[in-house]
C-alpha cells in the first residue's frame, strides 16, 4: 500500500517552539475568560500569581481591578505591585498601568487585569491589550483576564442577545494567540447567587443588573459562547500538536467530520448527510476537493461550483486542496485535520471507463476505505432518481480525435527512425525510439492519447521488428518476453509522463495565478486617485475571470456606477437594487447566489474590518452560475485586495481632509485672534483719543490736543498696515500677486523703507551700507521697499530699545544681496525659518508692539514673486538675527 510520509509541520513548529536567543524571546499569554463578570477570573488570577511565586518564580502585579470586592483585594497582600501611573482625564484623577515601569522592572511574569480595558488619553497605546503585545514582545510573561463579550467577532452576538452594545473589545487573534486559555466557569444560579450575596456588586446596582444584563438565560448564552470559545481553542492547540509532532491521526479527542467530495462519487444527498451527521455529533465539519489535473467541462465546474455553494450554505467549512491521487491526498488532508470521520458517496459508474473502475475495486469511496486506517468511513447511497438526470460523465470533456491523431504520427516518425537505427544497432536498442515518442505524447497530450501509442508502438515493434517481419505472429518465445517487457516499459512510461505533464500543467497554472496576484498587489499598491484604481481592478477582474465587471461605490445615500468593463453591458434597476441589498445587508445577491437570483448580474460585496467599502458586479453570457470554485476563491483574494486598497485611497483622502480643516480652523482661529486683540487695540486707542477730544477739547491745552492727534494719526497707520498685510496675504494665496519689473535703485529703496520705519525705529540705532557700483537689477521696487518696511517693523518689535539695526547692500558674481542685521535675540536655535510661518509670533513680542505675525511670511511671498530667496539665520560670533534677500542678477549695470 502506498504511504505519505509525514513529517512535522514548519509553521506548528514556529508557532509552539519559541526563537532562540535569552532576551529577544517572546512572552507567553495566559487568558482566564468568563463568561460575565463576577465569575472569580480575577481571583484566579491572582491565586495564580501565589503559587507562583511560592514556586520563586518572579511575578508583579502590572494592574488588578478588584471593584469592591474583599476576597479578591486580600490576594493582593504578598504580591510586589508596580506602582500605577496618574493620568487627569475630565478633571478627574485616573490610575492607568505604567507600562515604562514594568519594563524597566522586567519580571518574570506580570498579570495584567481587564485585557479589554480602554487607556486613558495621553497613553501609549490606547488598548491595554496593545500594552500586553509590547510586554510580550519583551519577554515578559503575561496572565490576563477578559470576558467572552470583549471578543471582537462575538460583538453582535452578545448585543442581539444581551440588548447591549460591548464598546470596549479585543481582537481575535489576541485570544487565538494565546498560549492557554484557562475557562473560569460558574452556573448561572451561583453567579446568580454571589448577586445576590453582594459579592459583585453593590445592593443598588446588583437588583438593576439581574433584571437586565444578568437574567437566566443570557447567563446561559453567554456560558455557552465561552465554553465553544476555549473548546475551539483547545482544538487549535490539539491540530498544532500534531502537526508539530508528525503525529498520525486521528486524535478522538472531538469528532471533526469531513465530506470528500468529488465529480465521479459526489452529489447533494452526501452534503445533507454530512450536515446531519454533524448536527448530530455537535461537530465542526468540512467539505473537501481534491482538484486533480483532470480537463473539466463547463458542466463539471458548474457542478462542483453549485455543490461547493451547497455546502457553505450548509455551514461546512470548504477546502479545496491540489493533488493526484484524490483518496490518498484526502487521507493525508484528514490526518493533518484531526478528522475522525469521513464521509463518501457509494460509487456509481458512468458508462464504460466507471464500469471498469468498480469492477477492478478502483473507485475513489473503494481507496478510501481501502487506505482510510483508524477512520470510520460512512459510506451514503445516491438520492433516488439522481442517476438519470446523468447523461454522460460529468468529469471530462467531449472525446477529441486530434490528441489521437498527432500521437499516431509521432508513433509512425519513431517507426522512420527505427527502421533507419535496424541497419546498423540491434533489436532491443531500436525499441528506445518508441519509448522516446511514446514519452513525448504522454508530456504533450497526457495519459490516454500515450495509452493509445503505446499500444500502436507495441503493434509497429511486433510487426516491423521480431520475427517473422510483416506479421503479427511471434516465433520465439524470448521474442514475446520481449514484447510483453516492452508493452509494460511503455505504459509505465506513459504514466510517468502524463503525471509529469499534469503536475506541469497544474504548477504553471497556480503560478500564473500567483504572478497576477502579484502584480496586481504591486499596481493598486501604487495607485492612489480612486478612478485610476477602480479602472485597474475591473480589468485585472474581467481578465482573470473572463466576464464584464462594473464597481459601484457609495455615493449621495445610495450605490453609483463609478467604472465598468463590461463591454457595454447595462446595469438596469433591477440589477442596482440587487447592488443595494448586497450593499445593505453586506451579501453576495444576484445571479446564482441564494438572494435576487433573478438578476443578470452576481454582485459581492467588498469588506474590510470597517464594514463594506464597494460592490463589484460580475455578468457572463455564458449559462449556469457565474464563478467556479476556483474563480470564487480567486475573486475573494482579488476582492480583499481590492477593499484594502479602496479604504487606503479613502482614508488618505479623508486624512488629507482631516489635514485642511485643521489647518483651515487653525488659520481662522489665528485670523480670529489677530482682528480680536491686533485690530481692535488700535481702534480703541483712536476711539480713545477721539472721545477725549470729543469731550474735553476744550479743556485741554494744544500740547494735549496735539498729544491725542499724534496717538489718533499712529494708530491710524498700524491699523492700516495690518488690514494692508490681510490683503497682502489674500492676493499672495490667491496667486493674483503680478510683479512689475524695471531696473531699480537698490540705494534708494532701501533708504525710503528706513524713512517709512522711522516712527517704528525711533529707539533704535539704524545704519545704511551700499556698496559701490551695484548693479540696479530688475525688481518691482513697491514690492521690495513693502518687504524692507516689514523686516524693519519685525527688527523694531523683537529687539530691545537702543540696539542697532543695519541694513547691507552687495553683490556676488551673479548675486544681489541685502541684509537686515539686528542687536536681538536673534531666532529659535532649533528652526530660525519658522519665522516666516503665518501668525508666526515670539515670546518677546509681549515686550513690544503687538502685530498679526504675517510680516514675514508676506516678505516672503513678495521676494518670491519676485524671484528671489530669502533666508534667516542668527549671527555668529555675537547676539542678534539675520536675514539674507538674495536676488539673481541677469547682467550687471552700473549706477
């Protein structure tokens, strides 16, 4: 009998032994689940916690909550507790677990209460079950609790039977990662009971709860998701075992059913049964495919598509595995699976070839049986009738001549060859130019077209070559022991090739796939506007699955078309309200699915944990169901793709928004301020002024009055350069700003910008340096004397009185350059060029004149505009700020 030879699985290998290494080595989790609270996971937990340190083994307390309760408060004496770290949050004091703290401490074992705990604001992490990932990944040994409603998947479970949303969940692959999974179990009537007892909660609040949350029968409910929870768990870690162990099963600890479907054997009754059999047994089970090399019809896949939908609306997990062998493959699959029983259709013949197959004992339920060792195989008869509805072999296509024919000339060049090899080898080494062709047909065409010219090269080897020639009589009987080793050389070469070919054909085919899966991941991974995305998922889709796409997205409460490829197809009202209830109900709907299959369209929702993000629509002229099961699971891993990438390009979207809005009402915000306290200040100093002359002029000398003019007139003029620097600020956003260039004196600009500033510089020391000769370049000199005016109003607020300011005038080869120099401060060492943000402003503006904090960024809009540059830097070798406009210079011309 033929053997798979097992061996430990790699990926049960990673996932029980832990990496080398001391430090770098991964914690290992503990969860205790309940089923509601109250049911003692923290008390275990902690009870934990004793013994082992009565083992010497280093354990702390990361965080417990114990809620009152005293039995589980007293545990904590004789345990070290990392101090809790105080976070304010709505002015409240919140303890949350210091998580910098027991690293730093690196224990042994830390337990962590209340996995599902959401962290305040300003933690690390939001989730302590994120804190709990980070200690693992530092070695640290982790004991945690949770209850079975904090599961992410169980969330609208609990809610339809509970009536209350679970805000606070844990993902599943937390809880399935687990290394044990401890259940703390209680009946309903204790839990009831410790309520009532006020070991819970307190008197008030334990009579609204056993009316709500903790009635009987969610109780029960509740009991029931925890102990299929941990059971699935203990299953997962039994299956891991084996694999990593090379352990034969199976294992009976559970019963695991699997239904081995196939063309020739399968059909609905042995669905049912096996749905049935697992009803009774309260057993998972799967229905599996072996997918051999075999040339399907398009009535077999249809088939086998509508049985593997058959079995998934059952409930029954499908797989569908490649091989050659389907009962040895399926033996093999079983034994991987911890199945302990298996269930196959009795074996009925379709026309001659099945006719042979069960008088020869060579049905694929007959291996099964005859393989299956330490499996009990139930064997289930055919629905009455089925048998007729039958009208040829399902599982292979038309008979083709043209395989046939080719073999026969490639038999007859070889019988050319070997009549030209008689004259100068012997006998027996002419036979290996058959063998030769034989092997060629088997490669090119497969096994029954090399069965055909093994027997027509046995024939032309018989006839042409042993004695008497030209006849089909053998004399001698070595002559027939020659011709029978012969025959039995070329069909077992035959089979060799036609194997060869079919697991040829079958990689080249999975590869073919992966390769488009790849490129297709590298394409939409680089695309981010969402028509260019869409546009290239419905061509991949329509080329990978031979039909017309279309993909609808969300759009103004309802689904809209946004790309097809579909060669003109229509999507009617029929078709888009099909599109909606698969869109609303997150459901395959539509042709050859169990919902609408009236409409000519199948359409598949597109998901990702955030619920559905688009629909794709799939349509074919072609009858029967739309996907196969192969197409289905290639649509399902193009679909995933596809809606990661969609909410990719949506988020980014929303982020970019989210981006500009903030930034929108941090803009309007700062404008808001400025106009609030900058423009309103020197209003009130003029409506100051203005009323005390309005009031008093009379009363009041000429110095006085002409005291309140000059304040009225000052303030007038920085009122008006602030409404002047909005405008500014306007057109340079707007991009209306237009630059008019003429050959400008540099000399004379700069000293009209140090006249306007004179008022604003008045404590101030100020200095003008021109080098000779300077070329006048082409600039807007109303810009360049606005730019100068800002950077001395700026120099005259940040630097103390009685400091100086100089203003330097150069040139370079091609250069222009002028500098502002101040006796100040100088910039923030750490970035000097945020002082042309907007509404940039400095502590030492308190010191001085206030202002909108545009000054410079509108100077540098106006050197850009310009075509300039401007830099700011502090001095070196003595206090103060720096900056630089740099001006190109097209040729040089004298003054």
């Amino acid at each position: 009998m033929e053997t798979h030879l097992i061996r430990p699985d790699p990926d049960a290998l990673l996932r029980q032994t832990a990496p080398d290494g001391g430090s770098h080595q991964r914690g290992r989790l503990k969860v205790f689940l309940g089923a509601a609270p109250g049911v003692g996971k923290t008390f275990e937990m902690l009870t934990t916690a004793h013994q082992l340190q009565r083992d010497a083994i280093d354990v702390v307390i990361g965080v417990v909550e114990t809620h009152g309760r005293s039995e589980t408060a007293a545990l904590l004496s004789g345990l070290e507790l990392v101090p809790l770290r105080t976070v304010t949050y709505r002015d409240r004091m919140v303890q949350e677990m210091d998580l910098d703290a027991v690293l730093r401490r690196a224990p042994r074992i830390v337990a962590v209460d209340e996995l599902a705990h959401t962290n305040a604001p300003g933690s690390r992490h939001p989730k302590r079950w994120m804190d709990v990932e980070e200690l693992l990944a530092a070695g640290i040994d982790v004991l945690t609790t949770v209850n079975i409603q904090h599961l992410e998947s169980l969330n609208d479970i609990v809610a339809s039977i509970t009536r209350i949303r679970v805000r606070e969940t844990v993902p599943d692959h937390v809880i399935g990662n687990a290394d044990e999974v401890e259940l703390i179990d209680l009946t309903p009537n204790d839990l009831l009971q410790r309520m009532r007892d006020g070991k819970i909660y307190a008197e008030h609040t334990a009579g609204r709860a056993m009316l709500h949350y903790f009635s009987p029968g969610n109780l029960t409910a509740l009991r029931e998701l925890a102990l299929r929870q941990t059971a699935q768990q203990v299953d997962a870690q039994l299956v891991d075992h084996m694999k990593a162990n090379a352990i034969v099963g199976p294992w009976a600890a559970g019963e695991r059913i699997m239904v081995c479907l196939t063309l020739q054997d399968g059909d609905a009754s042995l669905l049912r049964y096996g749905k049935r059999l697992a009803d009774r047994l309260h057993a998972p089970w799967i229905v599996l495919h072996v997918e051999t090399n075999r040339d399907l019809s398009d009535a077999a896949r249809t088939k086998m598509a509508s049985q593997m939908h058959l079995a998934q609306s059952l409930g029954a997990e499908t797989v569908t595995i490649p091989g050659q062998d389907v009962a040895l493959d399926a033996i093999a699959y079983a034994r991987t699976q911890n199945v302990t029983q298996i269930v196959a259709a009795h074996p009925v013949g379709h026309g001659w070839r099945g006719r042979i197959r069960q008088w020869l004992g060579s049905s694929t339920t007959e291996r099964l049986i005859q393989f299956a060792q330490g499996f009990p195989v139930h064997v289930v008869p055919r629905s009455p009738g089925e048998d007729a509805t039958i009208e040829q072999p399902p599982n292979t296509k038309p008979f083709r001549v043209g395989p046939y024919a080719v073999g026969t000339l490639i038999v007859l060049g070889a019988l050319a060859v070997a009549l030209l090899l008689r004259r100068s080898f012997e006998v027996s080494n002419v036979s290996l130019a058959f063998l030769t062709a034989i092997l060629g047909v088997a490669v090119a065409y497969g096994l029954w077209p090399s069965l055909w010219a093994s027997l027509l090269g046995m024939l032309c080897f018989n006839f042409f070559f042993l004695p008497p020639l030209y006849t089909l009589t053998i004399a001698a009987p070595d002559n027939v022991v020659a011709l029978f080793f012969f025959f039995a050389t070329a069909l077992i070469a035959s089979n060799l090739g036609a194997r060869v070919r079919n697991q040829a054909v079958v990689a080249r085919h999975r590869a073919d796939i992966t390769q488009s899966l790849y490129h297709f991941s590298r394409t939409i991974t680089g695309i981010i506007k969402l028509d260019d995305l869409l546009w290239s998922v419905s061509h991949q889709v329509a080329t990978m699955l031979d039909c017309e796409v279309t993909m609808l997205l969300p759009e103004s409460g309802g689904l809209e078309v946004k790309t097809s490829y579909n060669g003109g197809k229509i999507v009617g009202s029929d078709d888009l309200a099909a599109a909606a209830w698969a869109w609303k109900h997150n459901k395959v709907a539509g042709r050859g699915s169990d919902n609408l299959p009236g409409v000519r369209w199948l359409f598949v929702p597109l998901r990702t944990g955030r619920g559905p993000v688009a629909v794709i629509g799939l349509h074919t002229e072609k009858a029967g169901p739309i996907l196969d099961v192969e197409q289905q699971g290639l649509l399902d891993a193009l679909g995933d793709q596809t809606a990661s990438a969609i909410e990719s390009v949506l988020l980014a979207k929303e982020l970019d928004q989210a981006r500009l809005d903030a930034e929108t009402d941090k803009l309007r915000g700062a404008l808001l301020t400025s106009i609030s306290h900058d423009l309103r200040t020197p209003l009130a100093s003029i409506l100051g002024a203005t009323s005390s002359l309005e009031s008093y002029g009379d009363k009041l000398d000429n110095t006085a009055r002409q005291e309140l003019l000059a304040t009225i007139h000052d303030e007038a003029e920085r009122l008006n350069r602030f409404v002047a620097n909005l405008l500014d600020m306007t057109r340079l956003e707007a991009g209306a700003l237009q630059p008019r260039k003429e050959r400008v004196d540099v000399g004379e600009v700069i000293a009209s910008a140090l006249s306007r500033a004179a008022r604003l510089l008045c404590g101030h020391e100020t200095a003008m340096i021109i080098e000779p000769d300077l070329p006048m370049p082409l600039l807007d000199d109303v810009l360049l004397e606005q730019a100068l005016f800002n950077i001395l109003d700026n120099a005259g607020k940040y630097t103390p009185p009685g400091t100086k300011i100089v203003v330097t005038a150069s040139s370079g080869a091609d250069t222009l350059l002028i500098r502002v120099t101040d006796g100040g401060e100088g910039f923030s060492v750490r970035d000097p060029e945020a002082a042309f943000s907007k509404f940039k402003r400095f502590k030492s503006a308190d010191r001085s004149r206030p202002g909108t904090g545009l000054g410079l960024a509108i100077t540098r809009g106006f050197i850009e505009a310009m075509g300039g540059t401007i830099v700011a830097r502090n001095r070196q070798g003595c206090s103060g700020a720096e900056l630089i406009m740099i001006f190109p210079l097209a040729e040089k011309h004298k003054k």
